[in-house]
C-alpha cells in the first residue's frame, strides 16, 4: 500500500495511479471521502409504491391508533361496578339496551347502571361502559336481560383510544426502511404518501467487444454478457434504480459518448470490463475527461477484484468493475453496495454470519484480501465449509455457494481445519439434507432430480474421488462418489473403503479417448496405440484432468510416466476435456462416452470404471439418504441412466 497524493492531472498521471494498489480500506475510505457528504434528494411516494425505500423524514402520527375506546371481543358492554359481587353462586341479573354494537356503528345510547349492550370485535365502546363481558360467560334470562356469573375489572376487553398509536407520536423516524409491516402503520394513520428518499439512478454499460446480449446467437470467440444483468439486478436489490444501457465496444470514442450520456442522466456509473492493463482497456482512460477529481483508485488489493477502479466525477461517482463475473460481484457487494445504500438512504446492509469449520487448506496471495466462495454442509461438530471457487470467470459460483469468507492480506494460507467466519449471502441458511462430495458424473443429476423435485436439498461438491474419500471419512458428507481402480486386485473401489463406510454399487461408464473425427492419428485405433501415436507426434497436444480424479489414474497408467505436451492442463471435469478437443486447443484427452457422444466427437473405449458411491455408515438411515438409495434403485432412475449412456450395476 502506498500513501502518495491522489492525481489531479489525468492526463500525466493516469499510469501512475493504475499502478497504485490500495488496500482495501483505504480505497474505501478515499472513494467515500471524495464523495460524500452528498444531498440524498427525497420525493414523495404513494404508499404502494414506497416498498422497500427509506423515509427522507420522521413520520408523527396524525390521530390516534384506535381513534375510539374499542372492544376486543365478542360480547357485552357493561358498568364494571355492577359486577363487583359477580360470582358462580351469586349471578348478576342486568338489562340488555335495544342496540347492537357492531364495527363501524357509532352507538347511540349509554349503559346506565343494571344494562348492557351487545358489541362485536372491534365495535366502539359506548358512554357509560368500562369493560366488556365475553359472551361465553353470560346465561340468557329472559326476553331482554343475561346473568353474568364472573365479576369484570376496569377495562377488560377494552383497546383505549391511542393505546397502540397516539396522535403526536413519532411514528417512524427518518431513514427506515419501508417494509409491509411499517405500510400497516402508515395506512393505519391514514398516511397516504410518504416522503421518502429517491431511488438512486443508476445506469449500468457492460464493455467488450465479444460480448453478446443474452438471447442473441453466440459468434465464434464471444461470450454471453453476464454483469450486465446481474449487476442490474444487484443493484435493484439494494436501492438503486437501475437503467441497463448495453454493451459497447470496445471504442475509445464511443465508449465516451455512452458514458458521458449516462452520466448526464443518472446519479452514478457503473461499468463492467475496461480496466485492466491491455491495449483494449479504454474505459478508464476516458474518466480523466468527464470531471474531477477522477480516479481515485485504480487497483485494489482484492483477491478477486484487483482491477478495480473506482472515481468521482464532478460529485457522481463512476466505478469500473472487473470484467470477470466472480471479481465484480464480489467488488460490487463489498466496495459499492456501501457506497449506493448511503446514497438511497439505506442503512447498512445487516450481513448474517455463521462459523464454519473449514476443512482443506486455502492458498491465498500474501498481500491481498481475499475472498472465497464456501458451499456449507454440517458434520458431526458444526458446520463446514468448503470452497467452492470456479476461478473469477465463474458466474455458477455464487449461484452454487451459501456465502463467503475473508482470508486477511497478511496471510498466504487457511490452514485445514481453521475455524472461520463465514458471511451468508441470504439472512439463513438451509443446510442440505443430502452431501454428496466426490467426483461428479451427469449421471448423478439423474438420480438427484426426482429428490430435488421433492422438495430435498441436495448439495453436490465435486473434489474428485480421494478428495471424496477423505471428506467421507471424515464425516462430511453422506456419499463419497468414487471410480478408483486398484492394480493390485484388478477391482474398482472396493479397496479403497476403510472403516466407517459401505460401496453402494451405481453404475457403469465407458472412458476412453476423445478426438476430433477425422483426424488420422487416432481413428480405428486402439486406446493403447492410440496414445502411442500421439507421444510419437510432436504437434499433438493433449488435455488432461486434475490430481485425484479417478480419470486421471487412467490417463497415467495410458501414459506410462510420459508428460506429452498439454500434460499441466488439468480440467476438472468430463465436459471441459471435450471441449478443448472440440475447439482445438488439444488433440486428445479422455472423457466419458455419454460427454463425447453429446459433442460428436470420436470417442476410442478404454475400460468401463464402475462409478459407485462410498455410504457414511453412521449416516445411512437419515431419510434423504434412503431417498437417494430408492432413486438410485427405481427403474425410473435406471431408465434415466441408460437413456444417457451409462450402464446401472
């Protein structure tokens, strides 16, 4: 971190600022020095539509919340006093009034001593009452006259004028947030608007020349625009009033026309993409030339999320996103979301946090907060956490994950087993009824899908089959799923449970390798001889898998201790494999029959692993389990399976 002046001169120091990494801190605390205080304008509201906005002013209450003495209850009006001497043995005789009290009807005639008068919930008291008798504790006795057996004290049943709400009182101070309970108050004053503060406008431009709006065909090298509609919604969410402007190419004079319109238009400028380094980066260069101060940092110690950048022009502030989905959430949430609620009005969002053990260990970048994405499941101590982070590219993560954590710049690492703080990314949190961690088949959904369907929550971590392995022993999930072949024994899985767990047998897949039709170095040969041909070619890369996946056990025993080129690429899944074939950044690789199939691409058998799942003994009779082992037993869920390509065992 560095302390040096903030830049005046955009056009001599732009350079210089971008290499200036802020911390965390203290580029919030520039950013919000630069900015505020600001006028949070108000406007007034109709009460329906002042849902979730914040009161620009204290609300007093105009009358008084019952405007009249009420009764409570179905019953009778009467003169405590008549009923001091009330008793099972000694009943009191009184005279009924020739009116009835219902809601809304003003009464006309008092209650003199020795009457009463029947009154509904809600019907005011008339003159001369003080209490109210149920009618379950009167008797008729005659043609216009009850007993009453019980004696009644001084405002029984009785709701006093003022005694929920009084004329005068503060109602609702300034700076609450309307919910449906504070509407209830209002209208129960005959508050029809409110004065409340506006909305913030906010107008949001995604940038890159490969982006395409969703719904559009996807051309080669493009990828569908993400931020802009999550950063939308986002900001919805937290009190902004959100106009999405599109994509912009990647214009240098374009871009500043969008920008300078948006501006001219709305209360702040958030943008996603444009503010790294590259000779395409054009976004930040622009905000020099729209009003001072500028930029006030351009690189933050964040992890993700380094490349943002975050300005002020002309007392609207202007914010450059990263352009990975994953970093500007997590900017967005942590360094604007403060930033747009101060000027909504709102106050601080209420994080809800839970502990977490956290059972792997977390490499992290000394230097840099980082922020990692946690999926929670509970073992037999509390509750875990485990990462679940796909890369800042990765829109899934925050969709799959419960919350997060922080791991603090001066640290390089979470050692496995730490205890950490985790903040939910809801008020609550469910934890699943069904774990399953391992390695991850398409044909897991299958059997999944029906207890998904019934309302069970099932969460799937995908670590590979040690990595599944290990949670199971340790007790972290329900099913490890698992497909490790074992030399010694020439069998699949079964050597590899230790005590505590159980194979529950699911079904058989078909791995070998893929390649693109066509291609002679691999077409009508053998898996061996296959692999024999590409270590003989040069120019023929391959595509592996990561550490731990049963498939990559397969791959090197293919091998042979060989490291062709493309060796160090390691995916972690089925469909990443068939992807780099298909796109023809690799050559070969091996995948699973259904995944090749799905891609067209040549597919060469290999062996047929038997996919089956490591039961946490001391688990199985919790009835998702039960659920799981009947889906997985259903012919439902095996014609699932073989329409798909596998085999049930």
């Amino acid at each position: 971190m560095t302390n040096t002046p903030l830049p005046r001169d955009r056009d001599t120091s732009e350079q210089d600022q971008f290499l200036t990494i802020l911390s965390r801190e203290d580029a919030l605390a520039r950013f919000e020095a630069a900015l505020f205080p600001l006028m949070v304008p108000g406007e007034k509201r109709p009460l329906a539509d002042a849902l979730g906005c914040a009161l620009a002013e204290d609300v007093v209450a105009p009358i008084d919340v019952p405007p009249f003495d009420r009764s409570n209850v179905d019953g009778f009006a009467v003169r405590s006093a008549d009923l001091a001497a009330a008793g099972e043995a000694s009943p009191v005789r009184v005279m009924l009034n020739d009116e009835v009290i219902a809601c809304g009807t003003a009464p006309t005639r008092p209650v003199f001593s020795g009457t009463a008068t029947p009154i509904a919930t809600g019907g005011p008291v008339p003159r001369g009452a003080d209490a109210i008798v149920m009618v379950e504790h009167t008797q008729p006795s005659g043609p216009r006259a009850i007993e009453i057996r019980r004696a009644a004290s001084p405002g029984q049943f009785v709701s006093y004028a003022g005694s929920d709400i009084a004329r005068g009182e503060a109602l609702l101070r300034a700076g609450t947030v309307i919910g449906s309970r504070e509407i209830g108050m209002l209208a129960a004053c005959g508050i029809a608007q409110v004065a409340v503060a506006r909305r913030p406008r906010v107008a949001i431009i995604s940038t890159g020349d490969e982006l395409v709006q969703p719904g559009q065909p996807l051309r080669p090298a493009a990828i569908y625009d993400t931020n802009g509609a999550i950063v939308t919604a986002a900001i919805s969410e937290n009190g902004g009033e959100a106009q999405f402007l599109g994509a912009i190419p990647d214009d240098e004079v374009q871009l500043e026309a969008a920008m300078r319109g948006a501006l001219a238009t709305s209360d702040m400028l958030v943008l996603s993409g444009g503010t790294s380094k590259g000779a395409g980066d054009v976004s930040h260069r622009i905000i020099g030339r729209l009003g001072k101060p500028g930029i006030i940092a351009h690189g933050v110690a964040l992890k993700p999320g380094k490349p943002l950048c975050l300005a002020v022009c002309d007392g609207k502030p202007v914010i450059i996103l990263p352009g990975f989905p994953t970093s500007a959430m997590f900017t967005f949430h942590d360094m604007i979301v403060p930033v747009l609620r101060r000027m909504a009005g709102l106050p601080p969002r209420s994080d809800a946090k839970v502990n977490a053990r956290v059972p792997v260990r977390i490499a992290s970048e000394l230097g840099r907060t980082e922020f990692v994405m946690v999926s929670l499941v509970e073992g037999a101590d509390g509750l875990i956490a485990y990462p679940t982070g796909k890369g800042s590219g990765a829109i899934t993560s925050f969709a799959q994950a419960d919350g997060f954590l922080k791991i603090d710049a001066l640290a390089d690492q979470m050692p496995a087993g730490s205890e950490a703080e985790v903040t939910l990314f809801t008020p609550h949190v469910r934890v699943p009824d069904l774990v399953i961690v391992g390695s991850h088949c398409t044909g897991l959904d299958l059997v999944t899908a029906p207890l998904v369907h019934a309302g069970l929550v099932v969460r799937s971590i995908a670590v590979g089959s040690l990595g599944g392995l290990s949670a199971a022993k340790r007790g972290e999930c329900d099913f490890a799923p698992i497909h490790l072949f074992d030399d010694k024994t020439g069998t699949y899985n079964t050597p590899y449970l230790s005590e505590g767990l159980e194979l529950v047998p699911g079904w058989r897949r078909m791995q070998g390798i893929v390649f693109r039709k066509g291609d002679r170095r691999f077409e009508g040969l053998s898996a061996e001889d296959a692999v024999r041909a590409a270590l003989a070619d040069p120019a023929c890369i391959m595509v592996n898998r990561n550490q731990g996946a049963g498939t990559r056990i397969l791959i090197d025993r293919l091998l042979g201790g060989a490291r062709p080129d493309g060796y160090w690429n390691q995916p972690r899944s089925h469909n990443a494999v068939a992807a780099a074939v298909a796109q023809q950044r690799a050559d070969w690789g091996m995948t699973i029959a259904p995944v090749a199939h799905a891609s067209d691409l040549g597919f060469i058998p290999f062996a047929e692993e038997h996919y089956d799942f490591a039961l946490v003994k001391a688990r199985k009779q919790r009835p998702a389990v039960q659920a799981f082992l009947d889906a997985l037993a259903s012919d439902e869920g095996r014609t699932a399976l073989e329409q798909a390509g596998f085999r049930p065992a």
